[in-house]
C-alpha cells in the first residue's frame, strides 16, 4: 500500500503547508509545471517523487523529468502528462495511445482546475489536482491524496491549501 500526494502547477512555489503534506506520503507526484527546480529539490529530500515536465518548465526541468511519465504503482497502470485533457476531450496528442492502450489512472495538470472523473469509455480515472502554487487565476490553491493498494485506488482526499493571494 502507497499514500500518494499528488500536486501540480506549482509554478515556483513552495511552502510549510505543501511539505507538512510532502512528510505524511509515501511518494509524491508533480503532474507539471513546476517552475524552479528547488520546488521538486525540496521534495526529492523528503520523499521520491515523479513528475513530468509541463509548458512552462525550462530546459533543465526539460532534461531532469519526461514529457510523460508512465509506470505501475502497486498493480495501478500509471499515465502522468501535463497537459492530457480530460474524458472526451483528450489532447489530440496523446488521443490515439490513450484510447489504443488506456491506463487505469491518468493524471494532468495544466487547467488549474481540481477535477477527479471516470472515463466509462476507456474504464479509468482522470485526475488533476488543481493548481498548489500562487500563480494563475485559480482562487483555492489544491492538491490531492490518495492510496493504492494493489489494484485499488482509495482514501481520495482533497487538500485545499489556502487562497492563491
């Protein structure tokens, strides 16, 4: 069993609050757009972490995490990209191997916009955790926590971090 934090657009940002959070996890996942590096240093010392890259991360972000990340986490099937759409409206990109070879979770960032959704079509869960960082039009800075247990994803808890400004 995992207790996994998960977190995106961070945008540079790093706080007391995110790494109380970081300390209670088994590992951390950082769907993109993390902005400087030390944010994903910070949690590299407490915790291993995986990430992706998103659109506004730069070169050396670029050469440290992939533009997707795909593993087994337990007996979960595992699809982080940063920018993935969302159930009906996957980026175009990734549209094909999506519905050819569908994961059980797949995970993004990108919107700023906390949503957990069951694609019934290709019979896995979509998550984006919102936005953790103070930058973006988002109001309530959010993460997500949840476990995996063998096949079994469980305990999803919303964190809300506190207000952006």
């Amino acid at each position: 069993m995992k207790k996994i934090l998960l977190l995106s657009d961070t945008h540079s940002h790093m706080d007391a609050t995110i790494l109380k959070y970081v300390d209670q996890a088994d590992e951390v996942w950082h769907a993109g757009d993390i902005g400087d590096l030390s944010v994903t240093d910070a949690i590299k010392e407490r915790k291993p972490l995986r990430a992706v890259y998103g659109n506004i991360d730069d070169g050396k972000a670029r050469l440290e995490f992939p533009l997707h990340n795909r593993f087994f986490c337990e007996d979960v099937d595992v699809w982080i990209t940063h920018i993935g759409g969302y159930p009906g409206k996957y980026n175009p990109a990734i549209r094909t191997e999506i519905k050819t070879n569908p994961p059980k979770l797949f995970i993004c960032g990108h919107s700023h916009i906390l949503k957990v959704q069951f694609d019934k079509e290709l019979n896995l869960l979509h998550m984006n955790p919102g936005a953790a960082g103070t930058h973006g039009f988002h109001q309530m800075r959010t993460m997500l926590r949840f476990e995996i247990d063998g096949e079994k994803i469980q305990k999803l808890e919303v964190i809300e971090i506190g207000k952006r400004g």
